[in-house]
C-alpha cells in the first residue's frame, strides 16, 4: 500500500507540474497574441490618422481652388460699382472660411485635427452632436496615444449612431473633453439600438465572442498613465468615461 501511496503522490505531483507548465504557456501564448493585436490596431489607428490629415489636407486644397473663383467674383462686383454686393457676399464667405478651418478649437493641433474630421464625419452623416471641450494645451500625451483615445472611441460612438439614425430617424452624440484639476476627462455618450454586454472593459456579443479591440488599445492607454476607464451601457446609451 505504501508503494501505490507513494506511486500515486508522485504521479500527482507529475501532473500538476505538467498542468502548471501548461497553463504557463497558455498565458505566455495569449499574451504574445494580444500584444499582436495590439499593435496592428496600433498601425491601423496611425493609417487613419494619416487618412484623416490626408483628407483635412484635400478638403482645403478644393476650398482654396473655390475660394480663388469667389475672390475673382468679388473683383468682378467691386468693378461693376456693385460694392454692397460685394461687402454681403465677402461676409458670407468669411463666415465659411471661419467654420472650416477651425469648428473645435482646444489649442492643441492634433486634438483639434482628430475632433474636426469626426465632427465633419458627423454632420455628413447628420448625426447631431452636443460638444464640451476646453483648452488641452498642456495635455501629455503621445501624438499616437491621442489618435488612439479619441479616433477609437468617437468611431465607435459614430457606428452605433448610424444604427440609431437608421430606425428612428435621430442620433445625438454628447463629448466632453476636458482638464479639471490636472485631470484630463474624456466623455462620450451616444445611442445605441439594443443594450450590449460589457465585460472587463470590453464589449461582449450574444455569442460570448469579445470584441472592441479598440477598446482594449484604449485601456492599454489609461493603464499606461494610471488612469481610469469606466464603461456602461443600458437599452438607450453607451457612455464610456477616461480620466487620466
């Protein structure tokens, strides 16, 4: 008896050695694929971004090639002694100029590239959005770190409006992007068709099957400085709060 005692510990023991080098390299293997993913959504956040500034820079290039026609115009009026004409249509056309170049201004050039070409995106979609934002000159964070906070995000909140807007019609996104004492606070609020399930700051599906990868790119961020991120969501809204 002794010896079966004896033959059966050590196997025990063999089996949770094997079990633990086992579970170690399970671990080992889904930290190097989420490190993976990681960073192709990293990639792929710095090609938007790319995007984005390519289409800001396209955007103002056909601005400039109208605003040309429009200056010759108003020579033309001034010319011909039409000089009210000329005064109204130069306010029109400087008021333009204004809500073009800069609808969000936080004095900070990234941010405000970031927040323009999503505010663009929105009203082109008719998305209807309810903004709070104040001066983010001193923010520190990392030029990629930014895109991959708000791009992520703000997408995200877009997407699900689209859904909104498709049923009933309207879609209201509510952001709020603030430094209160020596915090930053990111908010964003926005519709959504059907309540979704969050599970460890992330979105979980029907199946069981985790998505947003954005998001964990977004908690891989506020983890980095020591942040917060909390999310919610009910059958109305998604919010989805980061303080750093």
């Amino acid at each position: 008896m002794q010896n079966v005692f004896l033959f059966l510990s050590v196997g025990l023991v063999a089996i949770n050695l094997i079990l633990m080098e086992f579970m170690q390299n399970t671990i080992e293997k889904e930290e190097r694929i989420k490190i993976a993913v990681l960073t192709e959504q990293n990639q792929k956040n710095r090609i938007a971004d790319y995007q984005d500034r390519e289409e800001i820079y396209e955007r103002q290039r056909r601005k400039m090639h109208d605003y040309k026609n429009q200056l010759s115009t108003i020579q033309t009026l001034i010319k011909n002694g039409h000089t009210d004409e000329a005064l109204s249509f130069t306010q029109k056309l400087t008021e333009s100029i204004a809500v073009e170049m800069s609808a969000i201004n936080t004095n900070h050039p990234v941010v405000n590239a970031i927040l323009n070409q999503k505010y663009r995106s929105m009203q082109e979609k008719h998305i209807a959005v309810i903004l709070k934002v104040g001066d983010l000159q001193e923010i520190c964070l990392e030029e990629e770190e930014i895109v991959i906070l708000l791009s992520n995000l703000l997408d995200n909140a877009i997407r699900e409006s689209e859904k909104v807007l498709k049923n009933t019609g309207k879609a209201v996104i509510h952001l709020k992007l603030e430094c209160e004492e020596h915090k930053l606070i990111f908010a964003v609020r926005n519709p959504v068709t059907e309540k979704v399930e969050i599970e460890n700051d992330t979105i979980k599906s029907k199946r069981g099957e985790h998505h947003g990868i954005g998001l964990l790119n977004v908690k891989a961020v506020v983890d980095k400085y020591g942040g917060d991120m909390v999310l919610s969501c009910d059958e109305n809204e998604f919010k989805a709060v980061v303080i750093l």
